[in-house]
C-alpha cells in the first residue's frame, strides 16, 4: 500500500452530532474555508493518497441519493482537470452506453443522459457530468463514457440487435442474421420480440448454441463490438445458470449467478482500460457492494466484487473509496423513499459524523495514524443502504471513505435540452457552513 505524508480527515462543520466522538476522529482539529470555494484544496490529500492509481472507484451505498451524486460529479471533473482521468465507466449497460457515445455528436446532455443510463440513474443531479463530457468530447484532452454492465441498461437497448448485425454483416451474412435473431429473443422485452419470464426454458435449450454464436461474432471484430459480442455471452453463461436453478426448483439462485455479473463488469472496465482504447485513466461510477475490495454478501452467498477481481488484476493501481451517510432519506432503485435508519453507536457513519454536521473524507490506504489504522482494521457496524445493519473491515474494503451526513432523494425530472443543471454542492449553502480538516500525525 502506497504511504501519503500525512493522513488525512476532512469534515465540514464542527461539533459532535452523533453521541461522543472518538478521538481518532477529532484530533487536530483545524478549521479552514468553505468547501466549495477551494474544492482542489480540500481533495489535495486524496489527490496524494490516489496517486499512480489509474482505476478509481466511486462507490455509493444506494443509487437513489442526490448529495452522492452531485458529490461524485464534482469528484469526477476534479478527476479529470487535476489527476488527468479520461474516461467515465458507468454501472450501466456496455452495449447501451458505448452506442449512445459512438452517437454523442447526434446528441444533447439529456438524451445521452437517458440513452445510456437506466431509471434508477436518471437524476437531475447528474446532467451535469453530461454537459461536461459533451463539452470536452471534441477538445484536445476529452472526457469519455462508456458502460460496463452485460445486463441491458439504458433506452438504448432496442438498438441492439439492428447494430451488432451491421458489425458482422459483411463479413458472414448467416452469422449476422442468427446472431440479430439471438439477441431480439435474450435482450429486448416481450413486446418488441423477446421472451422476458420464459426465457428460462429457451436458455436451457439454446444456450450454448447461443454462445457460440455471441464467440464467433467476437472473433470476427474488435476494439468495443469484439467486446460488446464478449458481454453477451457472459450474460447467456449467467441466464444458464439461472435457469438452471429454476429447473431444479431452487429455493435461492447459486453464487456463481450473481458473481458472474460482478466478474464481467470487471472484465468491462479492465477492457476498457487497457485494451479497446487504451492505456486509459477510468473512473468508475457503482455500488459500494461492487467497489469495495472484499466479497460482498447476497442472501446466504459471499459474492467477489468488481473490486476484488480488479485488485487481484491491477493491485495499487486500483483505488475505491465508499460512500456513506448519516440521517435523511433516500431513494430505492424503484424510486421510493426510505427513511435512512439511526446510524449504530460506535458504527462507521458514526465514527465519521464525530465533529461534523455536513460531509467529508477519510483516508484510508498508507494511513500513518495508530487510532485510525487500529479503528479501521477492525470489523465495524454500518447500514447498507442506510437501512440494514451488517459488518465490514473498513480498511479491507475501501481506501477511502466519504461521509454526508444529511441526505435527500435525487430529482427524477431531468431538465431538456438547452437547460443549464450544474449543480451547487451539499456542502455550501449560504448558512457559513465551515470545512474542518483532522489532521492525523
């Protein structure tokens, strides 16, 4: 692990919130300015901390949360501007995200918006990471988009089948046509041709050949199509399983069904990194669940993260950093809100709420602090999804933790074209809200 100069805690506000607070959390505690009037100062430690990292993870423990979304936009464009990062990777469809890009120019920040992303990602708050990569899609160092999911996400899925039989067409005319066939039935919904629920026996019957197909078609192509036909046969490997599971009567789907998926996207994201246009700096928009660096849990399963495959792949060139908070409300994937649970006493929402009534980071990798290795080298209480109680080793997971403590749901009505959303940040609001930083010797 790479060892930074001096670890360091940024929280906004100043005060305990939270019960009493752990002196590990308020050491050396320096009141400097607002947040948003010297963002590149307040991310300088996290900056030092990412250093030759060029895959960063940027988790967030439930889609539906505005202030992680408006926080991680921010993040990104600093990534960008500061740390060089040219490519966004979003926990979205492969297919339905690189074929809105390979048509950006056709397109305004909204439609490339709800192109790419799928329901529980179309929030206001995040148009404005849009705007920004069309505005930097024709400069001399661009901001890209790109997906990573092998799951069909976004509106644009309908393309599917029309496009990846223009890939192959020339080349092997029977294997487009089986090939457009394939994906009409797997890909699209029931009323424009696909199966939807009785999908299941036909995968048990089909899928192999289906496989081969998807194999023979990547072998034909390359760069993003290659691995756009690579996806959809790890998508038909993991429908087999499924279904498989349904024939036997399975009370619960295996591991390997819910790993597989976690698998490709790393896959995706190592792909892109290296290999469709690559050597490339990624920042990856996911789920705490995919971004932490240890197996996640799915009912009884212990399931390997995006996280974990790409530590094992990339080792310190990986870097993931969790999102939590404190108290509010959010939004599930199905857009209905959830009161945020009461974080646990001496729990990790906890522990980072001490001294802080808004938002802030803790570093986690190269930490030279005694309190803080000792507190994050032990399994500590959180709330996934700000509901659920469960366990975690806060240094075994992330290398970096933000904190906000007070949240709301995202905006669902994303603005047309020609509508400016850049957004202000949680963290300034006019009230004289202050950033502490802790500085940990």
């Amino acid at each position: 692990m790479r060892a930074i100069p001096r670890a360091v805690l940024v929280l906004a506000g100043v005060g305990c919130v939270l019960g009493c607070p752990d002196p590990a959390a308020e050491h050396a505690v320096q009141a400097v300015s607002p947040w948003a009037a010297s963002l590149d100062e307040q991310l300088a430690p996290l900056g030092r901390a990412i250093g030759d990292s060029r895959i960063v993870l940027l988790g967030e423990n439930g889609h539906g949360v505005g202030e992680f979304t408006t926080t991680k936009v921010r993040l990104i464009e600093w990534l960008h501007r500061e740390l060089e990062f040219d490519l966004v990777v979003m926990e979205s469809g492969f297919f339905e995200c690189g074929n809105a890009w390979r048509r950006a120019a056709e397109l305004d920040a909204r439609e490339l918006l709800y192109d790419c992303l799928k329901y529980p990602f179309q929030q206001a708050e995040i148009r404005s990471l849009f705007e920004l990569i069309l505005a930097r899609r024709s400069s001399d160092r661009p901001l890209e988009l790109a997906g990573m999911d092998l799951q069909p996400q976004g509106f644009d899925s309908g393309d599917r089948p029309a496009v990846l039989h223009a890939t192959v067409a020339s080349r092997d005319p029977a294997l487009a046509r089986r090939v457009a066939a394939l994906d009409t039935v797997i890909f699209l919904v029931a009323d424009s041709g696909g199966l939807g629920e009785d999908l299941d026996p036909w995968i048990l019957e089909h899928g192999p050949a289906a496989r081969a197909a998807y194999d023979s078609a990547a072998a034909l192509t390359d760069g993003w199509e290659r691995w756009a036909f690579r996806l959809a046969g790890g998508l038909v490997d993991r429908l087999s399983v499924r279904a498989k599971a349904v024939a036997a009567r399975a009370t619960d789907l295996p591991s390997p069904y819910y790993e597989l998926r976690d698998e490709w996207m790393a896959r995706a994201v190592a792909a892109l990194a290296d290999s469709i246009a690559g050597p490339r700096k990624v920042v990856v928009w996911l789920h705490n669940d995919h971004a932490r660096l240890g197996p996640f849990e799915v009912g009884p399963h212990r399931v390997r993260s995006v996280g974990v495959f790409l530590r094992e792949w990339y080792r310190d060139e990986v870097f993931s950093i969790g999102f939590s908070m404190g108290r509010g409300s959010i939004a599930d994937n199905a857009r209905r809100e959830r009161e945020v649970a009461a974080p646990i006493p001496g729990g990790i929402e906890s522990f980072l709420a001490a001294g802080a009534n808004a938002a802030g980071y803790l570093v986690l990798s190269g930490n030279r602090s005694a309190a803080v290795r000792e507190w994050a080298g032990r399994s500590r209480p959180y709330l996934r999804m700000g509901l659920t109680p469960e366990t975690m080793i806060p240094s075994e997971e992330f290398d970096a933790l933000f904190y906000i403590h007070r949240v709301r749901p995202p905006s669902y009505t994303v603005p047309g074209s020609g509508s400016r959303s850049w957004p202000a940040p949680p963290f300034c609001s006019g009230s004289g809200v202050y950033v502490v930083v802790v500085l940990l010797p």
